[in-house]
C-alpha cells in the first residue's frame, strides 16, 4: 500500500510540473499576442494622428481665413454705410448736380478673392504614403503572430520516413529513410510499378487519412526541390504535373531563387530569405496544406479547401545535380516536440 501511494504522490508531482510547464507556456503566448496587439493599436494611434494633423492644420487655417475675411467684409460694410450717411446729409444740403458730381466712385463688384480655400494636395499624398507605412508596419507585427503558432505546430510532428520502394530509379534513399538526394546513377534499372518513372519523385510513409500532420524538412543551400503531399490515386508515370486537380499539394523551387506555389496556374511566391528547412502542416478536418520557413517562423504559403477524400502521403522531388549546385539530400529532420521552449 505504501509503495502505491508513492507512486501516486510521484505521479500527482509530474502531473503538476507538466501543468506548470504548459501554464507558463500559455502564459507567455498570451503576452506575445497581447503584446503584438498593443504594438497594432500603438501604430493604429500614431498613424491617426499623422493623418489628422493636416486636417487640424487646415481647420486653424480655415478659421484664421475666415476670421480675416470677415473682419475685411465687415469694415467695408462699415465704410459702406458710412458712405451712404454722408451722401444723404450731401444731398439734403445741396442741389442734384452737385450731388452727382460729388458721388464717390464705388465698384460693382468685389475686387479681392473672398472664397475660402484648403491645401488638400499635401494631406493626399501623405495619406497615400502613410497607409503603405502602415500596412508594411501590420505586416510585420502580425508576423510574430505567426511566429507564436509556428512554435506551437510541432506538437503535431509526425514520424515521416521516405518509401524507397516509391521512389525514381535515380534517386538514392538512406537506410534509414530519412535522406534522398538524385543521383543519377541508375538510369539503366527499370522503374516499378509504384515508382515515379520520368519525374524524380519519392513518397514518404505514413499515410495521412484524419487529424493533423506535421514534418520539417532541411533542404539546405540546393538550388531546385519539390515539397508537398500526394493523394493516393495521383498520377506516377510519365510526365506528371504537380497541382492540385492532379492529386499534388506543393511548392518548389527552380532556378536557384523561383519559388512557386504549384496552384493551376502556378502561384510565384516572393520570400524575403532563403528557407533551409521548411514546415508541411497538413489537417485533414480543415482541407489545408501549409508551409512554413522554420528557421525565419514565417509562413510561405497555404493551399486551401483541398480535396482529401483518400489517404495523402508526403511528397519529396529533390531535383537532378547536374553540375554540382544540388548535391545536398533533402534531409527529414527529427522529431523534436521539444523545440517549444517556455
């Protein structure tokens, strides 16, 4: 009895370690988001006021122009009427033509610009400018948002592990299924029936029919790769076009720096750095493939509303070395829940 109870007490230990662990970790995401926001509704203020100064300027201009104008108005309506008493004592004290001959010349109509003006070139462009400021300024702190969610993804890390017996003749996989890299070095040996036989293709294992699923893969300093899921019944022989209507979830890059999510037509996608290990999060109930640069916790991109009506595999082209610039594996990184750190 007593050894139960240690036991007991052991557990109820661990069971408060582990909720102070996830306390502080709810803890500190709940201070980043409140903090992200604050930084939005601090830019939001600032950009007001930048906004509303001129319109401030120009109300006290417009107040200042209409306080003068009305001072001039007034005093000529003043020596107006001034004018008429004098031209009446005129013509009580003297005959009609000497009332005409001394009849003071008076214009017709206004001689000086009465209208009311606002400078609202200055305060368009500026508006202009500030709200591309301010976007660029939201951008950067939703970001961290992302950044918090990133950090969070891994408790749904996958043991992925690549399926030689799918893969292209030319490419090699490691023993332990982790690596493949194109080596063109068995262009002679016939591909199998499940295997990729034009394009460099391999699967990767376990299926994926339900939940959410997520891996991380180092692609390093290579210059072209493909990364993404397949949906069982996708095409394998021949020339295969990676989209979506053709059962492929992907993006890629070609060309050393052309990054494309493979929609119909293909997305381009402008990075602002080089990812060297990128995210696949899949979850099946909300129909979504997303990447993510782990290494910047930024997002790429996202496919939704995808067709996931049958078992999905990941997906790993690492494209052909042809002059030395590719010969990098495409590497699945271990499974590390513990990259949350509290």
């Amino acid at each position: 009895m007593e050894r139960m109870i240690n036991q007991r007490e052991d557990k109820l230990e661990e069971l408060k370690e582990s909720a102070a662990k996830y306390q502080a970790l709810l803890e500190k995401e709940q201070q980043e988001i409140q903090e992200v926001f604050a930084a939005l509704m601090e830019a939001l203020r600032k950009t007001e006021q930048v906004l509303l100064a001129p319109l401030e300027d120009g109300r006290k201009c417009l107040e200042k122009e209409m306080d003068e104008k009305t001072q001039q108005i007034q005093k000529d309506i003043l020596k107006y009427k001034e004018a008429i008493e004098s031209l009446n004592r005129t013509k009580n004290e003297e005959d009609d033509i000497l009332f005409i001959q001394s009849y003071p010349s008076v214009p017709a109509e206004f001689s000086d610009d009465w209208t009311l003006s606002i400078d609202t070139e200055l305060n368009f462009g500026t508006m202009r400018n500030t709200k591309a400021e301010l976007m660029d300024e939201i951008e950067t702190h939703l970001k961290k948002l992302c950044a918090v969610e990133i950090r969070r993804i891994h408790s749904f890390s996958v043991n992925v592990t690549l399926d030689a017996k799918k893969a292209h003749s030319y490419l090699k996989v490691s023993q332990d299924g982790k690596e493949v890299r194109d080596t063109r070095a068995g262009h002679d040996i016939p591909c199998g029936p499940q295997q990729f036989n034009l394009a460099g293709g391999v699967l990767g294992k376990p299926d994926i029919t339900s939940g959410r699923a997520f891996w991380v893969v180092e692609v390093g300093n290579n210059v072209g790769w493909e990364l993404g899921v397949m949906r069982d019944g996708g095409k394998r022989e021949g020339y295969v076009s990676y989209k979506p209507s053709k059962s492929y979830w992907a993006i890629m890059l070609c060309a050393q720096n052309m990054y494309r999510a493979l929609e119909d037509p293909p997305v381009q996608l402008h990075l602002e750095t080089k990812p060297r290990k990128l995210g696949v999060f899949v979850d099946c109930e909300e129909a979504l493939v997303s990447f993510d640069d782990m290494e910047a916790l930024s997002h790429i991109y996202s496919f939704t509303h995808c067709s996931f009506k049958r078992a999905i595999r990941p997906f790993f082209n690492p494209h052909p070395n042809e002059d030395g610039s590719n010969s990098s594996p495409l590497v699945i990184c271990p499974l590390n829940q513990t990259d949350i750190s509290v």
